[in-house]
C-alpha cells in the first residue's frame, strides 16, 4: 500500500495543512488530500493509504446531503474537469482533489456535541459543564445529552484548539454571526446524526469550518469526517464506557504504548498499524454512506 505524502503540483501554494495542499487558482482554490495523518499534533513520517479519498469523498456526500440546511463552498469534485490537475497526474488525484469557492473564514471550530465525550467528559468532571453550557449533575462518560450543546473553540495552526464560551465566541466573530453560526451547526448535526444513526452509527460530537460568503454563512473545509467527528458503533455504545471509534484513536493508543513522547520526530508506522487504521477509515466510509470507496 502506498500512500501520498504531497501533491507537489506547479502551481501557487496558498496554504498546506496537516493533511491538506491548497492551491490558489485566482478565482478559487484547489484542495487536494493527501494521506498524510497526525497525532498529538505531529504529523507521522508516514502515510494512510487511501485516508485522503476517504475524508473527500464522505465530505462531498455530507456537504450534497445537507444542502437544504447549509450552503457549502463546493464547486466541482471531478478531477477530470479541473484543468489544473495534470492529465498524467489525474488519476492519482482521483477522489482527492477538488475546487472550491473562495471565502472569508471565520477563526472560530463551530463544536456540537450530542454525548459526553472526550474534552466535553474531562471539563463536565471539573466543574459539570462544558464551555460555559452547564449540564445535568450524575452523568457518565459517553452519556447521551438532553440536546445537543454548542461548544466553540479558537483555531490553531499550531498546538490544539481552545475551547471558549458563546460570549468569547460572540466577541470573536459579533454577535448576530454567532447566533447564525450556532443555530446553523446544531441544526446539521440533528441532520446527520439522525441519518447516521439510521446507518448504525452514532455521531457523537463533531467539528465545523464556517465562512462568509456573498451575506450568509457557508460551510467549508471538511464536513462530518473520521478527522472532524466522533462516530461511535451504535452496537459498542455502553454509558460509562468509552466506545471504540472510527477515527485515529487505535494510531493514539499505539503511539502512547510505543513510548513515543509526544515531540517530533515521530516513530515510522508499523504496516500492520497502517493497515489496521486504513481499515478504520474504509469502515466508516462504508457504514455511512452504504458504498465501497473506488
């Protein structure tokens, strides 16, 4: 299996992210995924083979589902009409690369959480809320929520999000934008995670990117993937145990048992730790979208 690293197209490099090369084509970006993964904030030396498509592909599948909710900044996925792409190039950034309108985005993670998880669990054990939204005394890790709750957080090129209240949030991008934003987030996550659970999975929390596009919000990025979301087996899901995940989570523990402090330079992946994560991400492309990625 081999995975690719970076796109190196000759073309204007507008931004290279963890995982993704952004290009700028004057009137829009072209964005390419590569199979690059990270953990702890660094990323490895080597790559998921196929990890790329994944996260495109079950993006646009959100992004055309949802399109009666959010505007998305989509604007073509088929790589064989991006003039840009090489033609010899063309096939190995199929389901990878795509463009997309060029937006204003806000520095703000737009977070809903619909089950106590993670971050969310640590915080409610201190102090029985999550950034400033304060919940129900006795629950347990991976409880269900009465409602979803909108938990914003700070955006960082470097090092890990910070998880902020409304207020810090309205401060950030206004008021009347942050009323918008929340009310928009919350309300696709009800949509997705109801479609998901119809599927067998739960959504427990999840991440999205919003801009500003022609007066109105518009969701960009990636949407509702294994990277930007917590999707749980709704068959593992036991209140007071933290479910198995299809995200990043078996690379975590792998690397934690490694002794691999934390700090670049990261170890080299194992092919059987390679393989077992590519399956991860196949498998959740699979269950959600109820087809085999090609």
């Amino acid at each position: 299996m081999k995975a690719m690293l970076d796109s190196n197209l000759p073309l204007r490099v507008f931004r290279r992210g963890k995982v993704r090369d952004v290009y700028d084509l004057d009137d829009r970006l072209l964005f390419v995924a590569t199979d690059r993964i990270s953990a702890y904030d660094v990323v490895m030396p080597n790559g998921i083979p196929d990890k790329g498509r994944v996260l495109t592909q079950l993006s646009n599948f959100w992004f055309r589902r949802l399109e009666g909710t959010a505007r998305h900044h989509l604007i073509e996925t088929d790589v064989a009409k991006i003039a840009q792409v090489p033609e010899e190039r063309k096939e190995e950034f199929r389901g990878r690369a795509l463009t997309v309108r060029k937006v204003s985005v806000f520095p703000v993670e737009c977070v809903v959480r619909g089950y106590l998880a993670g971050s969310g669990w640590k915080e409610y054990r201190e102090g029985r809320g999550v950034c400033g939204v304060k919940l129900p005394a006795g629950l347990r890790e991976a409880d269900r929520l009465p409602e979803p709750i909108f938990t914003p957080a700070t955006k960082a090129d470097e090092g890990h999000d910070e998880n902020i209240d409304f207020e810090r949030m309205a401060g950030i991008v206004g008021r009347n934008v942050a009323e918008q934003l929340r009310e928009l987030s919350v309300e696709v996550y009800r949509q997705a995670h109801e479609f998901a659970l119809s599927k067998g999975i739960i959504l427990a929390d999840t991440k999205f990117e919003w801009g500003w596009h022609e007066g109105a919000p518009m969701l960009v990025d990636e949407a509702l993937t294994p990277d930007s979301s917590r999707y749980w087996p709704k068959a593992s899901w036991e209140p007071g145990k933290n479910p198995p995940s299809y995200d990043k989570q078996y690379l975590r523990d792998w690397l934690v048992a490694s002794g691999w402090k934390k700090e670049p330079p990261a170890p080299q992946l194992p092919e059987e730790v390679v393989a077992k994560v590519r399956e991860k991400y196949l498998e959740c492309y699979r269950a959600i979208t109820g087809e085999v990625l090609t």
